[in-house]
C-alpha cells in the first residue's frame, strides 16, 4: 500500500517510517502535503495514497479539518498517539474524521496486522449492479497493482462515473489532454482491452466494461462485453 504520514516534525516519524518500509510498504512523510491539505490545495495529489497517517504532533483541531477531506478522497485515515487517548475522545474523534488509530510505539507485528485489517476494508466507491450502485467491500487495490498506469487511469474514470457512460473524448482528455489523434485512437482500444483481460482474470472483481456504441464505455456487473 501507499502510505503518507502527514506531520508538523519529519524527523519525529523517522522510526515509524522505517517500520512500514520494512514491512515493504511505500512510505512518504511530509509537511509540506499538511500545509496544502490544510489550505485545500492538495487534494489531487493525495489521491494516489491508499493510507494518511495524522501524526500526534497535529493538534486535534487540524484532525478535524483535515480528516474529512482525505475521507472524501477514499483514504483510509489513521490518528498516531505517543500516549494513551481517553476512550470518550477516542470515540469522538474517530466518530468524525479518522479510520483508526496507531500507536507510536507499536511494534511490526501489530502495524502489519492493522493494515492487512484497513486493506480488508479498503472500499471501492461501490459496485454496479446494472442501473443501481451499491456499496461493498473489495480488496481493490490488489486489483489495481496489476494495471500500467495508463490502465488505471481509464478503469478510475469508468469507476467513479457510476455506472453512467464515459465518452470516448473524455477518456482522450483525461490520458492525453489534447485533441486525439488516430495513434491515440488506437491505443486507448488497446487499454480497453487488456483492462477486460485483466478483469476476466481477477475473479474478485464482478464487474464488466460494456461499449456503449457511438459514445464511449461504462462498467456493468454480470453483463457480457
């Protein structure tokens, strides 16, 4: 999983960091990232993160404003303690805007049981079940590491669509950001198929891409292609 521990001290979390490292996580730390969560600039760049970690040197104020916006991307939030919380504000925070907690002194069996626990329950924004979407629990991102980047960029975009078509032009601007051309054509053919390949193969993902003649795809639950 992608991991990012958002922090007023980078040198603080250097221990935890090397815990998930070895626990053969990728790992980012930074206050830089807080800054912009808590100026609402960051939000697109936080999407590729499976997993914010709110470190204690955050005051519980910043948790609740930064805890929402992470949540509303679909990343898992985590509160770090140095110490003990009191369960009426564990339960009051973690009510609002966080996943979870973490200790500071937990050791690598104990991270590597919560995340395999939070990758469990790693939620896709729903599955789509003809015209309807209902929301479950899929291991996603088990998924999504078999995809060129390329690859999940489409299948992103056909998933947060809900169900509803995606128009061809709008899956060129989103991988090329320009007019198409015929190569582009071509090529996003190529990513629609190898993408239906690998979600044949995924037995855990019932979910189909269906063209949509004249107009582009969308994702279907147990529809031929």
């Amino acid at each position: 999983m992608k991991i990012i521990i958002l922090t007023k001290n980078v040198l603080a979390e250097v221990k935890l960091q090397s815990k998930f490292q070895e626990l053969n996580h990728e790992v980012y730390c930074s206050k830089v990232f807080l800054d912009k969560v808590l100026m609402e600039k960051a939000a697109g760049e936080l999407k590729i993160f499976d997993v914010a970690i709110l470190s204690e040197s955050i005051p519980n104020k910043e948790v609740f404003e930064i805890g929402p916006i992470l949540r509303q991307l679909g990343i898992k939030v985590l509160r770090k303690t140095a110490n003990s919380v009191s369960e009426q504000e564990t339960d009051s925070i973690q009510e609002k805007v966080v996943d979870g907690w973490i200790s500071n002194i937990s050791t690598k069996d104990t991270l590597r049981e919560d995340l395999c626990q939070i990758k469990k329950t790693l939620l896709l924004p729903g599955t789509i079940k003809g015209s309807d979407f209902v929301e479950e629990n899929y291991d996603f991102q088990e998924f999504r590491q078999y995809l060129s980047t390329m690859e999940r960029e489409v299948f992103d975009r056909l998933f947060s669509s809900r169900g509803e078509c995606v128009l061809r032009k709008h899956l060129y601007a989103c991988l090329w950001q320009h007019e198409p051309t015929t190569s582009n054509v071509v090529h996003l053919s190529a990513l629609i198929r190898k993408l239906r390949i690998k979600i044949r193969k995924f037995n855990q993902l019932d979910v189909q891409i269906v063209t949509v003649h004249g107009a582009g795809y969308k994702l279907e639950c147990g529809v031929a292609i």
